[in-house]
C-alpha cells in the first residue's frame, strides 16, 4: 500500500496562520482573564466578523475555527452576563417603585368606587390566608365533613364551603354568564365593523368631490374667482394654550382659500394673563399679514368649550357665512383643508357635516402614545369610516371637522349641558334629518396627551359625558320623527352598547368576576373568556394600526386597566355623580411640526414682509421664550402621582392569582398575575411621560 502523499495546501495554509498571528499585535491586557470579561460585557462581540482582511492574507479564505468560537463565546458571554442582570434590574425596579411610593403623591380617587375595592382587597387577603392554611391542611384533596369537623378552624372551613357553594357561587355564576353574553354581543359588533371596513376596502367606496370651484388663468398664473367660493368661519378654541397656540394659528391663517372668503376667531379662554398677551401678538402679527383674524375673551366664562363656541356664533358677521371649520388648540390643519372639504357641500343639501381624521405627531414617543395611537387607529379607520359610509351618521368628534351654520342652527346650536357638545350637536342634528360625511384621506395632525395624569382626565371626559346625553336625549330620541331604525342604532348600538355596555363588562368581567372566581371555584370563567376571545379582539382592534402589532399583549393589559377609569366615568355620568360635570383641558406639550408652518409660511411670502413682521413681533416672541424657559423648570418640580384605585387593583388581582396557585389553573394564573402588574405600573405611574 503505497504512503499517502503530503498535503502541502494544507501546510502552506497554517505556516501563514503562524506568520500572521507572530506579525499581528497582540494587547498587553488580552492575556488576563478579568479585562477579557470585561471586554466581554463592554460588547456583544470583540471580533468583527466581517471587517477587511489583513494585508498578506488570502482574501479568498474564510474565517478561521478560532474565530468563530470566540465570537460565539462572547455572544454567550453577554447573554448569561444580562441574564445574571436580571435579578439586579428587578431590585432596581423595585426600589425605584418603593422611593415613588414613599414620595410621590396621591391622587383624589372617587371615595366610593375606591372605598369598594378597598374592601374587597382587605377580603381578598383574609381569604388568601385562609385558603392557604386549608391548603397546608390538606382539606383541599379531601374537603372535610361538616358533621365529622374536630377542631374549630376544620369547623369553620367546612362551613365555608357550604356557604360559597350554596348561597356565594350563584349568583355569581350567573352575572359571568351576563357578562359573556355581553362581551360576545360586543364582539360581534365590532366584527361586523371591521366586516364592513374589508368591504368599503375592497370596493373602493369613498366620497368623491362631484363639484370643483373654478379657477381663472391670468398672466401670474391660476386665480380663483371668489365669486364661487362661500363664506368660511374659522374657530380656534383655547384655553391657557402657551404650548401650541402660534401652531395652530398658523395653521389656520395660511389655508388655501380666498382671503376674503375667511374669517378667522380665536376664542380664547385662557384665564392666565401672559397666555392672553401671546396670544393677542400672535394674532396681531397675523392681522398685519392681512388676514382676516380676530381675538375674542369671554369675561363670563360659562359652559367651558360649548359656551366659547356658543358665544361666537352670536357675533353679528357670522350671518354672513355659510360654513364653519373648528380646530382644537393642538390640531394643525394641512393647507389644502377648506379645498377637500368645503366641496362635498355642493350639491349635497342635506349634508351638515364633513368629518377629518387625526393623525398624531407624538404617537411613538412612549408607550402611553402608542396604545392610544392603536384605539384612536381604529376609531377613525373602522367606526367613523363605515358609520359615516354606511348609515350617514357618526359622531362629531369636536375638532377637524366643517359644520354647515344652517344645521348648527336649525339643531338648536352649542348647549352647555353636557361635557360632550360635540356628540350632543351630532345627535339632534341627526334627529333633524342631517347626514355626516366622513373623509379618512384627509388628515389633520395633532397631539395624544403623553402623561397617564392627563390621559386619564381626557377618558373620564369621554365616557362620563355620553352617559349624561344619554339620560338627557332618551325621551327626545324616542319622540324624534327619524325612522325606527335609526331610533334602535342611536339607542342600542350608539349609546347602550358602544358607551355602557363596553365599560361595564370590561371592569365586571375581569377586575371582579375574574378574582372572585378564584375564591369561589365552584363559579367559573371559562379560559376562551379569559384569554381566546380577548386575543382574537385585540388583533381586530390592532389591525388598522398594523405596525402596533408588537404591542399587542400591553394593549390588551392596558385596555383592561383603563375599565377602572371608564367604568367610574360611565356610572358618574349615569347617575349624575360629582365627578361627572368636571371639566379639564386636556395638557399640551406642543410637539406639532410648527418649523413646517414656518417654512411654508417663509415660502409663501416675501422675505421683506417676513422680516417687518417679525420685527414688530420681537418683544413679544423674546417675552414668550423666557416664559416658556420658566415654565420648563416648573415642569421639572411636578413629580409623578400614586393612584390608589389602581393600586389596590393590583393587589387584588396579584391576591386572585396566588389564590389560582392552589387550583392548578394554569391560563387563569398568569393572565391574573400579567394584568395585576399592569394595574401596579399604571398606580405607581410609571406609563406614560416621567416628569421626576
């Protein structure tokens, strides 16, 4: 057998690995153990896998086995690295939880909700307690006999299971059982929703200008003739604005519209004299420019945003024009606005509203925003679209929108009666025969509140006022001339199930119900409660929002969370609570693109114009700037707040899920536990903007 020959690739292969590693520096402190690991930790990789080749190497080689190992030793490295982190970082958390509760303060929860749960919790723990030592007993493999109990605590265990057997398990069997009803009922409306939103999709349906306003072509250029274009309001409500003001006037005041078919009010409200300054100077900066611009305080101020707006439309001048366009503070129309949206009303004589969607400038900026962005993504792109395509009616949403005067007035105008005027105007125009549009390709930008303070106020708003219509218009919608039809969509589905129902089984089912059946196991939910149908709706509510999709599982904790809130609003709207009537502007970090408006405004005028302007304006700017500075450093003295409601929910919630330790349910267990620290997040306020 002849010898096998040499391998000389081979060798000529390792003779230039020993060249190269004799010629390539080596780092004094590569040979010690310590500062290799703390290489290590610095990075999750010391070698770049795919840096250059060195000088004399063959390129056409690739990395070497040692190479790779210790690529892949790093990257194992750092993650048991990260791993043993863990333990310190939940430390960290905790500690950092235990300084805000010792030092932030409290908030003012409604005393009955939370004197409620309060007494629930104190329940809770005392039948923790005793289930734990009916546990180490033994009584929960083999339940003792109530006649054969020995000792006393057997005693009283026995006839603790006579009781929630028999008088306990019941009825609370049987309001879960309400409750999934609902839950499903609801369920299956927001599918037909989103059913109907695949088919406006699929068939394309929106609404189509029929009419354009006719332009001239002169020697400058296209020149609209005036004659053709109808007589526009603008408001811009406001109150202590200091953040958005400029923006969203000159948002406004730069429309592509005839001058002299607009008109715009700024209705300030503001009841801080240095914001009623800014705001003049803003205003008379604009005047100058030559628009049409007007400021207007109330001395009386009565009736919050709907006694602004009432007041307003009492002016002598507003007779003169045929459509009004209302912008919130932080709302920032494009300039195209009037020209998408003022057409629809031509040949459209029944039309009284044309409906814009919002668009958030802020959505990514913590974690508050972006589960709000997914809520208001599906409001918009599902509820508003097909209610606005399908039955012509939606509610007004209270800002981006084009009102008709003629309907404002035939419907009885702006009334102070409830804290949702926007949705008490859309419901009695309704009644009166009014149609809605709704455009969802015409976008209009503004500001989600980033701080769960001012989240939380704008949601109690939101659901303590459509109970207080309801209670108001029940009878008028009963006796109204509109078909039956329209009489049951506005009572069932507008009000009762989209308003009432939602809130209360979301906080019954799963903040109640749930944690009771972990101590009366004899009444059960069963696990597609609990965690299927929930999964299934957050997809659906996800959908419209598609990028949101990571954010999923914190939706669906969040929303759950949030019940506590809508469901204290609901009831305090319902029954005409303190609380119900409270009214509060909703904060504002002004994160608009104002530097957009000004370029465009730089664009559209000339330079000589611009500087004068800004000449006249400087004290007044310089003014704002200092003020603005002052009030960034009294930003950073407000500290974060304890919610107590919140907090005793979780710890009811972290009590129910020990308690579903002991009975081996597995699906019950970690949604309790999951959402229990969702509930201790939100109380120790650590969602949302951190201002300390």
């Amino acid at each position: 057998m002849s010898p096998r020959p040499p391998n000389y690739e081979f060798q000529e292969w390792w003779n230039r690995e020993r060249e190269w590693a004799l010629l390539s520096p080596k780092k004094p402190d590569e040979s010690s153990s310590g500062a290799f690991i703390s290489e290590a930790a610095a990075s999750w990789s010391a070698v770049d896998l795919y840096a250059p080749i060195a000088e004399g190497r063959s390129k056409s080689r690739g990395r070497s086995a040692r190479q790779l190992s210790r690529h892949l030793f790093l990257v194992l490295l750092r993650a048991a690295l990260f791993l043993l982190s863990l333990p310190a970082r939940f430390l960290s958390l905790l500690l950092i939880a235990i300084r805000r509760a010792a030092s932030a303060p409290s908030d003012r929860p409604d005393n009955r909700l939370y004197r409620l749960i309060r007494a629930f919790l104190f329940l809770a723990l005392f039948l923790l307690f005793f289930e734990v030592a009916a546990y180490f007993k033994g009584w929960h493999f083999q339940p003792p006999s109530y006649a054969a109990s020995a000792e006393a605590l057997e005693f009283i265990y026995a006839r603790w299971l006579m009781v929630r057997a028999k008088y306990l398990a019941p009825p609370v069997q049987a309001m879960a059982n309400v409750c999934i009803i609902l839950f499903l009922v609801q369920s299956v409306d927001r599918i037909a929703l989103v059913l109907g939103c695949f088919w406006i999709k699929l068939r394309r349906l929106r609404p189509v200008i029929s009419v354009e306003y006719k332009s001239q072509d002169l020697e400058g250029g296209k020149v609209e003739v005036e004659e053709e274009y109808p007589m526009v309001l603008l408001q811009i409500p406001m109150c202590n604005e200091r953040e958005v003001y400029r923006q969203s006037i000159a948002a406004v005041c730069i429309q592509n519209w005839p001058r002299e078919k607009m008109l715009v009010q700024v209705l300030d409200d503001s009841d801080d004299l240095d914001v009623q300054l800014l705001i003049k100077a803003e205003v008379q900066k604009w005047q100058q420019k030559g628009v049409h611009i007007l400021y207007r305080h109330r001395l009386i101020r009565t009736g919050y945003k709907a006694g602004n707006l009432k007041s307003a439309m009492g002016c002598d001048y507003v007779k003169d024009c045929e459509f009004v366009a209302i912008f919130d503070a932080d709302f920032q129309p494009s300039p195209d606005f009037l020209k998408r949206t003022i057409p629809h009303f031509k040949g459209n004589d029944d039309l009284a509203l044309v409906q814009a969607r919002w668009i958030f400038v802020n959505k990514d900026e913590n974690l508050l925003t972006r589960l709000q962005n997914i809520n208001l993504s599906f409001h918009f792109e599902v509820e508003q679209q097909v209610n606005g395509i399908f039955i012509n009616f939606f509610g007004f949403n209270g800002t981006a929108g084009v009102w008709r005067i003629k309907a404002l007035q035939e419907s009885g105008g702006w009334l102070e009666r409830t804290t949702v005027e926007d949705m008490d105007i859309a419901v009695r125009a309704h009644l009166n025969g009014w149609k809605f549009m709704f455009l969802n390709d015409v976008k209009c930008l503004c500001e989600l509140p980033e701080s769960y303070a001012a989240y939380k106020k704008q949601q109690h708003r939101w659901h303590s006022g459509p109970m207080q219509l309801f209670r108001l218009c029940f009878v008028d919608i009963l006796r109204s001339k509109v078909s039956w039809a329209k009489k049951a969509n506005l009572i069932f589905l507008f009000f009762l199930l989209r308003k009432l129902i939602l809130p209360f089984y979301s906080f019954t089912l799963f903040c109640v119900i749930l944690p009771l059946t972990m101590f009366l196991p004899e009444a059960q939910l069963p696990a597609w409660v609990v965690c299927y149908v929930p999964g299934i709706m957050s997809v659906i509510n996800i959908l419209p929002a598609p990028r949101s999709f990571p954010f999923i599982v914190p939706y669906l904790l969040f929303e759950n969370t949030m019940s506590v809130t809508k469901f204290n609003a609901m009831i305090s709207g319902l029954f005409k609570l303190g609380s119900s009537y409270e009214w509060i502007v909703t904060k504002k970090l002004g994160r608009s693109s104002e530097a957009d408006l000004v370029a465009f405004v730089e664009d559209t005028e000339n330079r000589a114009e611009s500087r004068r302007i800004h000449k006249a304006s400087s004290d007044s700017g310089l003014a704002e700037l200092n003020r603005l500075e002052l009030t960034s450093k009294s930003r950073r003295n407000k500290r974060n707040r304890l919610y107590k409601t919140e907090l005793s929910l979780a710890f009811i919630l972290l009590t129910a899920s020990a308690r579903s330790l002991l009975s081996a349910q597995g699906i019950h267990f970690y949604f309790l536990l999951f959402q229990g620290i969702t509930f201790l997040l939100v109380g120790l306020d650590l969602i949302g903007e951190q201002v300390s």
